[in-house]
C-alpha cells in the first residue's frame, strides 16, 4: 500500500522508518506546516513528494493510506478530512480528545466506505498476540484484576505534550495505552471510572480504577512526572501475567512474558518473544484489511467500538478527578452494536 504521512514529527519518523523495512508498504508523500521540514523529511527517508500543506498531501492520487501523525487535537479534523478525500486512515493515539469527534470520525468512515484505525502499534506485536492466546487458553483462569502503568520524566516546558491547546496531558499521551490493554484483557467496555490527578492545565499524572463488571477492574496510572517506566500485570484466578514493556518494545531486542499458573501453588516460567518491529507490522496488518475490504468498525486488532470505549473511559476519568465521584461511562445507545459496512 503506498502511504502519506502527516506530519514530520518524532513518531512519524519512526513509522517511516518501519515503513522502509517493508517489502509490502511504501511512503510516497509527506506534508508538514513547514515546506522545508517536509522536503529533509522525504531526503532522509526516500520519499518520492514533500508538501508545505496537508490538503496538498490529501489531494495526491497515488496516496492509497495517510498515516495522521498530527498533535492530539487535529486527529478528528485531518482524520476526516482524509476519509472525505478516499484514503484509508491510520490515526495516532488517541483516536480523538472527545468522544464525541471519535464518533463523528466512525461515520466519515462508515460514509466514505474506508477503514480508520487507531495507531496501537503494540496490538501487533507478537508479544500481545501470545497473550491474547494465553488467555483464550485459560493459563491463568478468569481474569480479575488488570494493572497498567505508563509514565518517563518531562521536564521540557515546550514540550507539545504539555499544551492543552494540542491535547496534551499525561493520559492522552501514555495512559490510554494501559487503558487500551484492559479494555483489550477484558474483552468489554468498562462501566465506573475513578481518578485522582495532578496538574493544573493539563494532567501531569493521574491515577485510575475502572469497574468492567462484578470481580473485574483495572488500574491504570500515567505520569509525566517519574521516572521511565511500563508494566502490565493481568492476574487470574489461576495465575498471572506479567509484562516488562508492554507497550513499546525495542524493535531489536527479544521481550519476556512472565506466566505463573496453578492456582494455590503456582509456578513461574518466562516466555521469550523474539525481536519485531510493531509499527511495521501495525502497517503491513492494516494495509492487509484494507486492501481485503474488511467491514468497520468491528475489525482488526484495534477495534473502533474499542477506541469509542476507551475514548468515553477517557472522559470518565477525567469527570471522576475534577468531581471527586465514581462515574459511569455515558456511550450512546447505538454504539455497542455498529452495522457493518463493507469497504469495497
């Protein structure tokens, strides 16, 4: 599939350079505010086109796939504007800063028969896809308790992530991939949220519970204001799971899954996942339904119904911390069950 990205940023940078590993996916066109930008962009990487505008980027006809690496608040709009053009999207977490832009980006994609996809480049590392079959194999019994954490220093004030005008904020950034993981554990939106937070403009870091049902609930803990680290711990009945660096392993190095089972009694073995690039593999996935003319929203290894959950779980937390309550998840009536549409 030949792809456009947008944006000349730091993650953008690292798609292109997954991008160029593939046998199957190219880049031929990249947009940024600043021309120039864009032009060294493309030279460093090989790009056939660089833009001085996003519409530009939009408007080329060889552009199949636009990767939307843009600041948190201008997903919705360049997301939609990409759908209206006839690519696929690909949009970096998370997929809005309200539930109610996600929603509208689910129609534009429904209307305009192409598939949107949230950028959970983890969700196709071979590491979460031998924990999704541990736990359809029942390894450690009924899943009960679910902990994620996300968090590295920022002492940059300039820093994007710090400006609420982009959607900055500690969960938006890095808590929504822990928030992500349970939601994908648990197989089910959540329906309470519970938070304490820190910061004043946007959230520094923030603390949450999140009730999926009777015995089943996660926390999950973001900050920008600790040192590096991530971790997920699922725990069962039966045994746990555990995870060093769950959301974004080193392209080069092998990862571990720690798995203890047996109830009463458990023992401990450690599973060694081989080195991948996800964000690779995150293209080459999407570019494999796109091209099959998967239905959405209901499709793939990130889900739409599952990035509207996690965007309304998003919004709860935020309500319980500045209320001091335990607040429910307020989705509308139609979203649990999307009709499907075909792409092609």
């Amino acid at each position: 599939m030949k792809w456009g990205i947008l944006s000349a940023g730091r993650i953008a940078r690292r798609f292109a350079s997954a991008v160029a590993g593939s046998a199957t996916e190219q880049v031929v066109a990249i947009a940024a505010r600043d021309a120039d930008r864009a032009a060294a962009f493309a030279a460093e990487f090989g790009i056939p086109r660089a833009y001085g505008d996003y519409v530009a980027l939009l408007n080329d006809p060889e552009v199949e796939a636009v990767y939307n690496a843009l600041p948190n608040s201008l997903h919705a709009q360049w997301s939609i504007a990409a759908l209206q053009a006839g690519k696929h999207v690909l949009c970096e977490k998370p997929l809005a800063t309200t539930l109610a832009d996600g929603l509208v980006m689910v129609a534009a994609a429904q209307a305009h028969r192409r598939l949107l996809m949230e950028a959970f480049m983890y969700r196709f590392h071979p590491q979460t896809l031998t924990v999704q079959r541990l736990l359809a194999e029942g390894v450690i019994g009924e899943v009960r308790h679910v902990r994620g954490h996300f968090a590295f220093l920022l002492d940059d004030a300039t820093n994007i992530r710090l400006d609420p005008a982009l959607g900055g904020g500690a969960l938006y950034d890095i808590g929504c991939y822990p928030l992500s993981y349970a939601r994908m554990v648990f197989g089910t939106r959540p329906h309470i949220a519970t938070a304490l937070m820190d910061g004043v403009a946007i959230d520094s870091s923030l603390c949450g519970m999140l009730r999926f049902g009777a015995e089943r609930c996660a926390i999950v803990s973001c900050s920008f204001r600790t040192a590096w680290n991530q971790r997920v711990e699922i725990i069962g009945s039966e045994g746990w799971i555990h995870l060093e660096r769950p959301f974004n392993p080193t392209p080069d190095l092998a990862t571990t899954i720690m798995v203890a089972r047996g109830g009463r009694h458990v023992t401990v073995e450690t599973i060694t996942i081989p080195p991948a690039d996800h964000f690779r593999l995150e293209a080459e996935g999407f570019a494999a339904l796109a091209t099959a003319g998967a239905p959405v929203p209901s499709v793939g290894a990130m889900p739409l119904t599952e990035s509207l959950d996690n965007l309304a779980a998003m919004e709860a937390l935020f309500t319980s911390a500045a209320t001091a309550t335990h607040t429910e998840l307020r989705m509308p009536a139609f979203a649990p069950e999307w009709p499907v549409v075909a792409l092609s």
